[in-house]
C-alpha cells in the first residue's frame, strides 16, 4: 500500500469529475459531478492527515462534508425554481438571471 | 499487509467504475445511485486510512442526507424530460482528451513530492481532532454552522412559491 496509488486515486476520481462537467447538460448531472471533485478533494486531506499525522487536515475534511452538504441544498433548491420558472433543467437554455 | 492492498485495490476499483458511471450513464437516477457507491467506497478508503470518524460522517451525511436530496430534485424534475434520461452528452472526445491531460499533468507534477513509501506512524486520535476544532481552528467552525445557516434560509426563501408568499403577506 502506498501513498502514490491512492494519491493517483484521488486525482483520477478528480479528473472524471471535471469531464463530467464538461460534458453533462443536465444541471444535476453537473452536481453530481461537483460532488465527485469535493471527494476527491476530501480523500487527498484525509490522506495527507495520515501520512505527515496532522489532525487540522482531518478538520478540514470534515468542513468540506459540511460545505457539501450545503452547497447540495442550495444547489438544489435552485434548479427546483429554475425548472418551476423556465420549464427546463438543462443548463444550456437557462440564459437569464431575472425571470 | 497483502490482504491490505487487496482491499484498497477493490476499493479503488469500486470507485473508479462507478465514477465513470456516474459521468456516463444516460439515465440521472442511475447516475445518483452510481454515486451513491463512489461515497461508500471513499468511505471505505477513509476506513483504510484510519479515520473512522470521517467514514461515518461520510455515509451519514452524503449517503444519507445529500443523496436522499438528490434523488428527490431528480424525481421532482423528471415529468420536463418526460423522464429521468438526460439528452446525451456534448463533446465527449474533447473533454476526455482535457480530463486526461489533466490527471497526466496532476500526476507528474505530484509524483515528485511524494516518496513510495507505506503508510507509517499513528493514526489521529479522536480526541485530537476534537481538541482542534474546539481550539485552533474554533473559529472555521462557527463559520461553517453560520453558513449552515443561510444555506437553510437560502435554501427556503428559494424553494417556497411567489403566489405562497404574496397571500402570506396579505
């Protein structure tokens, strides 16, 4: 077991976020692909934690569960009144900020 | 220590298909459960490297609350498609290309910083890390359950319809 291969890990499971992004047209699709990269974020915090025994580290995974959680419900929330006010959830079509 | 990286190589493998399932599958509700399975096998990776606060924190919080959320906004959306299948994705080939020049450029620039070494040395207690955020980092803390909450505020002057809010007022 070594610390390289679940380095390599994390950027790998950040890698397919990012395409995910890229590619999705749903604007759930995109969440989810957000949701990817903050793990991956959180797996390289709680990997460092363990390697150089810093407890902050695993603090910061911590605040980064928790500012997932929020960013979800509000990200959420958001396309439930995008998709009641435009009829759509495709990130594409949504081109204005006023309805 | 075999057994060991046997696990971590089915964790890994875990996580890697169904991330890719996760981007690729057509069908959203498919896409969720997909993910749903990547946060259990980082979970189980938080496992492996011994923070087993963080595992149960994982599962509590993303399995069970930011799924859940999940899944409800996808059936709530789903009679605009008609369904819960997306439209196909745009521009496969070239946003592979970058992901992929992206992890080569995350891998080489990383490898050098990290020897190849096992694991060594103890793991964080508990009791530290609560000692932490209690002490140094007391005040990231507060701010996360202020952002707490205005994410809820947010989240119900977002979600509550105008007409619900104009007879209220009236």
């Amino acid at each position: 077991m070594t610390v390289r291969a679940l380095l390599w890990l994390a950027h790998a499971l950040f890698c397919i976020g990012i395409f995910g992004i890229l590619t999705r047209r749903h604007a759930i699709g995109l969440l989810l692909s957000i949701e990817l990269i903050l793990n991956a974020a959180a797996l390289n915090f709680v990997l460092f934690s363990r390697v150089f025994g810093h407890a902050q580290a695993q603090a910061f995974a911590l605040f980064i569960i928790a500012l997932a959680a929020c960013e979800a419900g509000i990200g959420l929330a958001i396309i439930l009144r995008l998709s009641r006010y435009t009829k759509t959830v495709l990130a594409d079509d949504v081109h204005v900020l006023k309805g | 220590m075999a057994a060991h990286a046997l696990v971590i190589g089915c964790l890994a493998a875990l996580v890697l298909l169904s991330a890719l399932w996760v981007v690729t599958l057509r069908n959203l509700f498919r896409a969720a459960l997909s993910l749903g399975l990547v946060l259990l096998g980082v979970a189980g990776l938080f496992l492996v490297l011994e923070a087993e606060f963080l595992a149960f924190v994982q599962i509590l919080v993303y399995v069970g609350a930011i799924l859940t959320l999940i899944v409800f906004a996808i059936m709530l959306t789903a009679k605009l498609q008609g369904s819960v299948t997306a439209p196909a994705n745009r521009q496969v080939f070239p946003a592979a290309a970058i992901a992929f020049a992206l992890f080569i450029v995350l891998v080489s620039s990383t490898s050098a910083l990290v020897p190849a070494t096992p694991l060594s040395g103890d793991a964080i207690r508990l009791d530290v890390l609560g000692q932490e955020l209690v002490k140094t980092l007391v005040l990231p803390f507060e701010v996360v359950s202020l952002v707490f909450v205005a994410a809820v505020i947010g989240a119900i002057t977002l979600a509550v319809p105008r007409h619900a809010k104009s007879t209220k007022r009236s």
